[in-house]
C-alpha cells in the first residue's frame, strides 16, 4: 500500500502520558502563559487523520499550553536581553517537555512515531507519526494546538525598485557610518556566498550558516533570491556601483526553501530558533541584530503559525523585517506573516515615491493588529543588486523592498546598538516621509524610508550614548545634530512588570504601548484573591532623568496610590503619592530625578472588585502638559516599608549577598524510566527571597551536563532531568553559580530540612 506523506506542524504545551498524568512543571513558574480553552486542531490536520490509512505517516507539529511570557524577561543592554529571552524560552522548555519527549520516545521504539524535533523558539515539537498517534495527541490535555507542517510559502518577488540614494544612506556613509559591527540575517533560499560583493561580508565560523534541510553545510543559493535580497542589504560596489545600505555590516543566513524550491513549517520554526542562539551557547552574544524575510505565505490571509517565533525576536532586540506582499493594487490584498502583529511590514515604491503597482495594501486586523499596513515603502522597482556566479540582477517586488529597511536598521544600530525592537520601529515609523493622502494609510503606511531622520529620531529616543563606529584611522565618527522635537514619552515599549493581569489580551505591555485602546487590567478580585495591592513598573532601559508621568486610565482606576522611582531597582523613592484619584487622564509633575525604574502602586480603587484599568502608562523627562496640575510635595520612601517587588531593600550596614536558602528534590515514575527535579530556593543575606536570579548548575553521578534556571517572585525555580534508565538508582546536583548583582557567597547556602547542604543534592529513583 502506498503511503501518503504529510507535513503538518504542532504546538504542543501538554503531551500524552504513560501511566498517571503529571502535572507540566513550568505551572511553578510565574513567568509562563498558559493557553485555556479546547485543543485547536487545525481542520487540514483532522482531514489528513481522517482519510490515512492503518501505517500512514502524518508529520505534525505540536504547541504547549504552556508558552513563555516574554513581556516579564528583562535586560539592559542588546546582549543582556537575548540572554535572557534564550533561557526563558529554554527554561520553560525543559520544564514542560520532559513528559513529552519519554512519551514520543516510547511511541518511536514500537514503530509508532517516526521522529519528533522538540523546538523551544515557542514551546513545542515537530512530530511524524501515524494518524493514530496524532489523534491521541489531540486528546491530550496538555496539547494547545496542532497545525500543519506542509505550508505553502513563495518568495515576495514581482517588478519593484531600490534606489540607495532615496533613503538617503550615502549620507550617513559620508559620517562614516556604514553599518560597522552589525549583523544582519537573510532568511530566504540561501546566499552565493562566492560573489565578490558578498564573500568578504560573509561573517563566517560555524554560527553564519543554517540549512535546517542538512543539504548544504556552507552557503549557496540555487534560485537567487536570497542573493538578491542580501545585495541590497550589505552589498558593496565591485560591479561599479554602490548596490547595498549598509556595505559595511556582515551578513549570516538560513536557507528556508529546500533545493526543490519547498518549504515547511519545521524548517521556519528552527531557522528563527537558530537566528536567536546561532552557536547554542546563550552566553555568547552571536545573534544578529536584524532580519529580513522576503516572503510570504502563497495566498492573502491571516495565519499566525510564526507569531510567537516572532515575539522571541523582538524580546531580544530583532524587528522582524518583511515584505508585504505582491497583491495590489487592490485592497485587503495583505499576506502573513507581514501582517502578524510582531512583523514589520514593507510596502514597495519607485524612485519616483509612487506606489509600485502590485504592492499588496491594508487594512489588515490579523492578530489584534490596528494600524496601517504596510508600516512603510521602500525602494522596490527596478532594483539592481547581486546576482548568481558573480553577475548583477535587475528586478521589482516588495522582496526588494524590505532589504532597504534592514539594511538601514544595520546603520541605526551601528550608532545606537541597544535600541530595542520597539524603539527600532519607532525610529523608523516617526521619521518617515509622508506620502499619499495626509498621515499614515493602507498604501503607503508611515510614508517612505528616511534614513537620516530615522538616526536624528534615534538621537532623541531613551537610549544610552551612541557607541563610536569603528574607522579605518579610529576616527570619532560625527552625528549629525538633532533639531528639536516634542518630548518622548520613555516607557513606550519598554519592559513591564505587573502584579497580576486579567487574561493574555490586558497584560502589563499594553499600558506602554503608545495606543489608548488598549489596556492593562488587573485579575478581577475574586475567592481568595484578596491581595492589598496592584502595582505596574517599567524599566526604562537606562538611567534617565524623570520629571513628569501621564496616567490614561479607563472605566475602572486607582483612588489611592503612589509613583515610586529607583536607579537601581534597590533603594525606592516616592515622588507622588494621593488618596484622592479621579481616573480620566491624570498629570503628575514633580521634581527631576535620575531614574532607570518607575512604578505605580495602588492600594485604593474606584471598584475594589475590578480595581485598575489602565490604558498608558506614560513617563517624560520634561513636562508635557500646557498647564501642569498640582502635585503634593514628593516625599521619601521609607526603606522599611515593603514594595511590591520581589526585589529586596538593603540592610542598613550589611553587604547583600546570594545564597541558596534550600533545595528540594522530587522524584517522577515515566513508564519505565524515571525523572528528576531538583527546586533551587534562592535568599539574600537577610533571608528574603530573591526573583530574577540566574541559577546555574551541572548533573552528576548517573546524569551529565549543565543546566539553568530563572527565580521567579517566590524566589524559586526548579531543573529537570528527564527518562533516566531504570538502572540508574539515584543523579546528584550541584549549584555553580548564582546570577544577579549582588555577589553568590556560596558559604551561606545551607538547606532547613536537612536533606541537602545547600550546595549539592542527591536524587533517588523511586
């Protein structure tokens, strides 16, 4: 009998078990989301079960119910934050997927799984098994969604333009800006990586170059496209002239199609997993610092298989660049996933700013999304650029289009290399020049790719002192001065930290968003919920000088409250405090202070049941208001006094320190093997339990490797080790180092209950 091969790719949060269930080990960890509600079983998948045959093989993916909630990971710097968003997404990985894997291993040594690749990008696996297998899947408590893996994606090619001059990039070459120590990453057919306009800006080692097919282990490009694109973004002037934005910034690759022209779901999902931690080591900072994809799904529509894949990129400081499409010159012609939420989407134009004839328009609401598609146009109309076996190329297309604009992020992030993805977008959206009708526009979105306003823009925004581009002669390289513009509101996507939240839709990120129609509520009180109070705080990135906070607030708000402000998210101070809050648009204006962290803590509200809904959280570092309303005098915050932080005040003459404060041990039958979990309680010196701490450690005796994990608010986090053998009675784990500004005396570690000494413990198979 002949059998059919289907791809279908699957999410997975909980997966099928073998014997008792137990419970997904990420649930004890605050920074996760869990997605409720019925198993979303894609209808091509439920088709495909329904017509196999006994022994056909189906390949599916599979997500969890459990994904990371990216919008609680921090970092201060573009390193920092893809640190973190690395082991996030890792840790909740190895928290919730142990059972998973023992279980598909089970089902592959009958026969009844051909092979699964777990994926951590989002928080799930890549599956090929029989019809059955996937049903029972789909029965699976823990199982969130199951999609197809076979997805028909074409490259954004047609007949538009580049001109290098319109966006204005030889004028910041003439700064001596040319896009020096960035990476950008091309996923698309690959690269000819032989070109003499390429081959020197290959970054090279085993981190530059993915082929998820295991075709080719050094880059190449059969169809072209991926060489065109990559001309645009870095290409130099060996054909004459000057073709790239950014001919001084290296390129890296994954090659998403496969030499028959195809692609799958899987190979997506693991080439932006690879864009993230190229050398598998979170430590190493290698990730690039923008992307560009020129393609799009076959047909128009809204898919958002990739969303959460792009989220990951953009909690670590990477703008998903793409190009919108070639569906004009009609309207509602929008293709994913340029029209996800998390893309930036590029619209393509001549030399003449007039649209390109088949650049695809809005509107589009894909995902919750609100404003104009595309974002902005670019040069996309007879553009010339690099070609296969050292020739040039001449062609139109919105795939031609977003290079310019990731290119160009290579030359914003060449002067200020710790923008994140927010503020990168920003720059580009606030700076554009305005075309069509008056004020953005489903044709031309924000306007046209401005280069030079996109670095003043910059200039301006809440970021640290731009980093000296490297020269020839180690030149300072000037920057053009900024002229004056209104005042910039510093929370605006930076990263939030809320007590509680309603639902996925009213977390923290929506009060910082820029847009009053969304929000941030609080849980709605109700049972045993009966916490004293709800507090939102923001980091602003870096330490800035404060004066002035805009509160937005919807039908529900604070009565009595206070807005505290730190530099180093130690010592807090209270600049505003009121028992007489009235909702609506609120100004609070108060003496500068430098501040890197801000916080609104209430106690009081209009509905205690409902308490805080808020719509912008806004923080300046001048006033805003043409008539500023009356504050109270600021006063101190007492240092006594708790905050609504994990984080803890300093002890008046005692030098804080880490340590773990306990260890604990659990022990889990899985079918035949067993697995193991050790959770690490972290304390500082005055006993008080820390969040954000990095824990790091490695497994001994019967078990081998390293492992880390993150502290949540309790101050504890735990580590898996999964399908132990049955003849290993007992693995031993012991703490390395612990992670956080404060230094690890590992002197202090010690364990209440006697089972450990705070350092090292042993696990029993049980």
């Amino acid at each position: 009998m002949k059998k059919a091969l289907i791809v279908l790719l699957i999410s997975v949060v909980f997966v099928i078990q073998l014997g008792e269930r137990q419970p997904a080990l990420a649930s004890m960890d605050a920074n996760t989301i869990i997605n409720t509600g019925m198993v979303q079983l894609d209808p091509a998948v439920q088709a495909a079960v329904d017509s196999a045959q006994p022994g056909d093989i189906l390949r599916v993916i599979l997500t969890l119910r459990q994904q990371t909630d990216l919008t609680q990971v921090y970092g201060a710097t573009r390193a920092e934050r893809q640190k973190a968003v690395i082991q996030a997404l890792q840790a909740t990985a190895n928290a919730t997927q142990g059972r998973l894997i023992g279980l598909l291993n089970s089902y592959h040594n009958q026969g009844l799984v051909d092979s699964f690749t777990p994926l951590w990008v989002f928080n799930g696996f890549s599956v090929t098994a029989t019809a059955e297998i996937i049903q029972a899947l789909a029965q699976d408590p823990d199982v969130y969604a199951i999609t197809p893996d076979d997805i028909q994606i074409i490259p954004a090619w047609g007949t538009p333009e580049l001109n290098i001059t319109l966006v204005q990039a030889p004028s910041l070459w003439g700064q001596g800006n040319t896009g020096q120590g960035v990476v950008v990453a091309s996923m698309d057919s690959g690269v000819d990586v032989s070109h003499p306009d390429l081959a020197s800006r290959w970054r090279g080692g085993s981190n530059s170059w993915f082929d998820p097919y295991n075709q080719h282990a050094t880059p190449v490009d059969l169809s072209g496209h991926g060489t065109w694109t990559t001309g645009i973004m870095v290409g130099g002037d060996a054909g004459g002239t000057s073709i790239g934005v950014a001919p001084g910034a290296q390129w890296i690759a994954v090659k998403i199609f496969n030499d028959q022209g195809g692609s799958t779901a899987t190979a997506i999902h693991l080439g932006f997993q690879w864009l993230l931690d190229p050398d598998g080591n979170p430590y190493t900072a290698d990730a690039p610092q923008t992307v560009n994809n020129s393609w799009t799904y076959a047909n128009p529509g809204c898919y958002l298989d990739f969303e959460p894949d792009l989220q990951a990129l953009r909690a670590a400081g990477i703008l998903p660049v793409f190009a919108a499409g070639n569906g004009g010159p009609y309207s509602n012609t929008s293709y994913s996933p340029s029209n996800n939420p998390s893309a930036f989407a590029v619209g393509a134009i001549d030399n003449n700013s007039q649209i390109y004839a088949y650049s695809s328009r809005g509107p589009s609401t894909c995902g919750g999304s609100n404003g104009p598609f595309p974002e902005i146009v670019a040069p996309g109309v007879d553009v010339r650029t690099t070609g296969l076996y050292g020739t040039y190329y001449m062609d139109s297309g919105t795939s031609f289009a977003a290079p310019h604009v990731a290119g160009g992020l290579a030359l914003l992030l060449a002067a200020y290399p710790d923008l994140d993805a927010g503020m990168q977008e920003q720059s580009l959206i606030q700076s554009a020049v305005d075309l069509g009708g008056l004020g953005p526009d489903d044709v031309y979105g924000y306007g046209r790719l401005d280069l030079v306003a996109a670095l003043n823009w910059a200039s301006t925004a809440p970021t640290p002192t731009p980093t000296p581009i490297p020269t020839a002669t180690s030149t300072p390289v000037p920057t053009a001065t900024p002229t004056a513009s209104p005042a910039v509101n510093l929370a605006l996507n930076q990263p939030v930290t809320v007590s509680s939240y309603q639902d996925v839709d009213h977390r923290g990120i929506s009060a910082v968003d820029g847009s009053l129609n969304t929000q941030w509520r609080t849980e709605k009180v109700r049972g045993k919920n009966k916490s004293t109070s709800e507090w939102i705080e923001i980091d602003l990135g870096s330490i800035q000088g404060v004066s002035e906070v805009i509160l937005d607030w919807g039908t529900y708000f604070a009565t009595t409250y206070s807005i505290q402000v730190s530099a180093d998210h130690n010592v807090w101070s209270a600049v505003h405090s009121t028992s007489s809050g009235s909702g609506g648009q609120e100004i609070i204006t108060f003496n500068s202070t430098q501040s890197q962290y801000i916080r609104l803590d209430s106690t009081g509200w209009s509905d205690p049941s409902n308490r805080d809904w808020l719509n912008e959280f806004e923080v300046y570092a001048a006033s805003t208001a043409q008539t500023p309303l009356p504050t109270s005098t600021p006063t101190t915050w007492p240092t006594s006094t708790p905050t609504p932080t994990a984080s803890p005040t300093s002890t008046p003459g005692t030098t804080n320190s880490t340590h773990v404060g306990d260890l604990g041990n659990a022990s889990i039958k899985n079918g035949s093997r067993w697995n193991a979990l050790v959770t690490i309680l972290v304390h500082n010196t005055a006993e008080t339990p820390l969040e954000r701490v990095y824990v790091s450690g490695v497994w001994g005796n019967g078990a081998s490797g390293e492992a880390t994990c993150e502290t949540g608010a309790d101050g504890t986090c735990s580590i898996g080790y999964d399908n132990l053998k049955n003849n290993v009675s007992s693995v031993s784990f012991s703490i390395t180092d612990l992670s956080y500004d404060w230094p690890y005396d590992k002197l202090l570690n010690h364990d209440p209950d006697g089972d450990s000494d705070g350092t090292s413990i042993t696990l029993l198979k049980p």
